[in-house]
C-alpha cells in the first residue's frame, strides 16, 4: 500500500473496476456469433474487413446498451474526487472505444475527473493485455513507471499493468485470483481510499 500512495499516475479499467459489472459477455458473443471463451476482440481482428466491419458495429451497439445502465462500483467517486484533489494523473484503460467510456464515466459522475486524452479504447491504443495503452498515459504524463499503478478486476489488466512495469491492484470481490499479477488483491475501490485517509 506504500508505493500506492506514492504513485502520481492511476490508470482505472472501465467495466467492472469503477463501474459495477453489467456485461453479459457470454450474451454478446452469441449475438455476434462468436464461440464460448473467445477472446471476443481478438476474434473480431481475425475476421475478414468486411465481416470485422459488421462486427464491430454490432459490438458497438451492445457497448453502448450497457454503458447506459452503468453504476459506480463501491468507492469509485470517492476515490477518484480524493486522487484529483491529490494532483495525481487519473487515466482509463478500456478494451471498449472512448465515447462508449466517456458515456459510463458521466453517467456516473466521474467524467470530469478524466481529461479525454486520458481515456484510451481500443483505438487509441493496441488493447489490452497489451501494455501499450499503459505506456501513452505515462509518456503523456511523463511519470515513469515505478510511479504508477494500474487498477484493474481481469487479468488482462493486471498483464498490462506487470508489462508497463506498474503496480497492479486487482479488485475483486469473489474468487478470482492471479496471485503471480497482482501486487495488492482488494474487494472494492473504497479499501484504497484508507492510503490516502488513514
């Protein structure tokens, strides 16, 4: 918890980590006719352009249902209201496209929080777990990685987060684990808060 509080740079996934879980990804998948446990991105980038094209309208369109019905996950406004007061760099790091992040992060009252080239889809930066989008914010930034932290509910962000060489926080409340990843293991968003209010 330490080297948390000294970070200036936090990098947030989106879905599941400050907004609650609403995707039914098995549901979109079936939609988009993609197998059971594809990756449904890497998927999509295998596909002819024509058939790429199609799918990723579709995806779109299911992004933008289920952002319209996000909810901050606990301690997400808290948290993100304490790290702006504090200076720190605040960025996102989703594997969905800016507008559909921009869209869940004011319907939950944190937008302002996020300057918009802080907020990396999948078009600004190659997705994750690749460590690219990790790397943009802190040369944007210019904190190095020793200084940041990225918080994240799925592998795919803890392997970003260990590939840029930054903190890895997974928030998970039930019983996933990725000990080998994961420099801090919490349930929520608010048990961060204490590194800052004791």
């Amino acid at each position: 918890m330490q080297r948390l509080a000294q970070c200036s740079g936090w990098i947030f996934d989106l879905d599941g980590t400050l907004t609650r879980p609403v995707h039914d990804f098995d549901r979109i998948r079936q939609a988009l006719g993609i197998p059971a446990a594809e990756d449904i991105l890497g998927y999509i980038e295998a596909q002819p352009a024509g058939v790429q094209c199609t799918m990723r309208t579709q995806l779109d369109e299911w992004e933008h249902f289920y952002a319209s019905q996000a909810q901050a996950a606990e301690g997400a406004r808290e948290l993100t209201a304490l790290l702006a007061e504090q200076g720190v760099a605040l960025g996102i790091l989703t594997r969905n496209t800016r507008e559909v992040a921009i869209r869940s992060l004011t319907a939950i009252g944190i937008a302002g929080y996020f300057e918009e080239e802080a907020i990396l889809g999948r078009d600004e930066a190659r997705p994750k777990p690749d460590a690219h989008g990790i790397e943009v914010l802190l040369n944007q930034w210019d904190i190095s990685p020793e200084r940041s932290v990225m918080v994240g509910d799925f592998k795919y962000d803890l392997e970003a987060g260990k590939g840029a060489g930054s903190a890895t926080v997974h928030v998970d409340a039930g019983d996933r684990h990725w000990p080998e990843l994961t420099d801090i293991r919490v349930s929520s968003l608010a048990e961060l808060i204490g590194i800052f209010r004791p």
